[in-house]
C-alpha cells in the first residue's frame, strides 16, 4: 500500500507550525533584551545613511559600510526567528567585514579605499573571452588594471591590503597575502580572531561541535527554531561589533552633531556582564 505523502506532509506541517509558533512567542520574550539592542542598533545603521553621513565617503567605504549593514540585518533576521547557529556563520563575515572596514578607517583612508575599489580590476580579470564580455571592456579592464597591479601579491593576488599588511609568512623573499589575525593585529584588535573567529568555526563548517547550536533552552535539540544562550551572545556581540565600527567612522567624517551622537550610541550597548 502506499503512503498518503500529501497528508503525512500536511500533519507534520501542522505540528511542526505549531510547535514553531509556541517557541517564537516563548523565545523572543526570554531574549527580547539583547535582540532589541540588535535592532535598535541595526535601525541606527539605517539612520545613518538616511542622514547621508557614509554618503561623503569614498565609494570603497559605502561598499563596506553596506555590507556592514546587510549581515546586521540578516543576523536580526535569524536570531529573532530562531537559528542562531547560522545567525553565528553569518557574524563571522560580519567580524570579517568589520576588520576590513576598520583598516580602511585607520588611517589615509582616500588612499586604503582606493586600493580597496581597485581589486574589483583583479577580479575582472579572470573573466575571459569566452564569457561573452565585449573584448573592448576586457581591454579596458587589462589597461587599468595595469597601471596599479603593482599594489597587490604579484603572483597570488588575493587580498586587496596585501600592500597594507604584508604577512609575515613569504615565499621566495614575497610577502603572502595577510591572515585575518594579521589584519586584526593591524588595527590592534587580535582579540577579535583570537576570542571570536576561531571559535565560531563549529557553527560554519561540518563538524560534530555544531550539535552545541541545536541546543534549545532546556538544552535539548530541535530542528524548530530554538533560542539559547546562544541567542544573546551572537546578538550581544554584533551589537558590540557593529558600535567598534561605526565610531571611527563617525569620527572620520564628523557630522555637525558627532559627541551627541556618539553619546547617544552608548544608550544602544547591551549592559555589561
């Protein structure tokens, strides 16, 4: 005899919605403290482009500041419907972006968002001819890509602040391409790779470990989403991250109202403890 699948599917839909619904009301009441410093922090990206401050940035710093502020959404999304393990994979490319981000804020910033927006020629450049590119924009790709090939890893151009932060691993006397621990040493924030990145991988890759992240409240696993200490320390920590970002920012292109504002970012921390 076969299996009546529609209804099967549709019973377990029900259950399963069910279930959902009842750990989403429990769950973002438990947590409603850190997710709401998320979103108030979140919100205030947004209000920062509203008032057009990142506007007077080079482009380099808009692409990164939109990232910035993509991911922060994305990990809004996720925490408040329940997955904080991908919410955890999504904020190591937020980490990665913030670091980036704050190398180019650093110091001689037209110049590091220059070198920045000129990578995109590298990665024009693995575009062939078959790819149905015109040939006259491969050329004009190929000329200006010339004129500042010199500014990354002459055979393994991979990272575009090769020429900011040399490694300190080389191959026949050439500098390769940094680590992110070496751009984060960069910008004095080791801290960042060594308490965060690293052990964030179990929430990335395959491994057994990911069994921490489908732990629910009474640490049992489920499938339904699921909040967790995992919940506030992921929001908790991209709240965190995202102020350590947009404070340099701030300062690199001060509004009329920068201490104001800047005082007023401390009321979106989440406490401390």
């Amino acid at each position: 005899m076969s299996r009546d699948y529609p209804a099967e599917l549709a019973a377990t839909a029900r259950t399963v919605g069910a279930d959902a619904a009842r750990e989403l009301k429990e769950g973002r009441t438990a947590f409603a403290v850190p997710l709401q410093h998320l979103i108030n922090i979140n919100v205030f990206l947004r209000y920062l482009v509203e008032r057009q401050i990142p506007a007077v940035a080079p482009r380099g710093v808009r692409t990164l500041y939109a990232k910035l502020a993509d991911l922060t959404s994305g990990i809004c999304v996720l925490l408040a419907e329940g997955y904080p393990g991908p919410a955890a994979s999504v904020f190591r490319s937020l980490l990665e972006t913030a670091v980036h981000l704050q190398l180019v804020l650093a110091a001689d910033i037209e110049g590091r968002a220059k070198l920045f927006e000129d990578f995109i020629l590298l990665q024009r450049s693995k575009v062939g001819p078959d790819s149905g590119v015109a040939p006259e924009l491969l050329a004009e790709n190929a000329n200006a890509l010339a004129t500042v090939r010199a500014n990354y890893h002459p055979t393994h151009p991979y990272s575009w602040c090769w020429k900011l932060v040399p490694s300190q691993r080389s191959r026949n006397g050439i500098p390769d391409n940094p680590r992110l621990r070496e751009v984060c040493v960069a910008i004095n924030r080791a801290r960042y790779y060594d308490d965060l990145y690293g052990h964030l991988s179990s929430a990335v890759h395959p491994t057994p470990a990911y069994e921490l992240w489908i732990r629910g409240r009474e640490g049992e696993l489920q499938l339904n989403p699921k909040f967790s200490t995992h919940t506030s320390m992921t929001a908790n920590l991209s709240t965190l991250l995202v102020v350590e970002t947009v404070l340099p920012l701030l300062s690199a292109f001060k509004p009329d109202d920068h201490e104001d504002l800047c005082r007023f970012i401390g009321t979106l921390l989440p406490p401390a403890g």
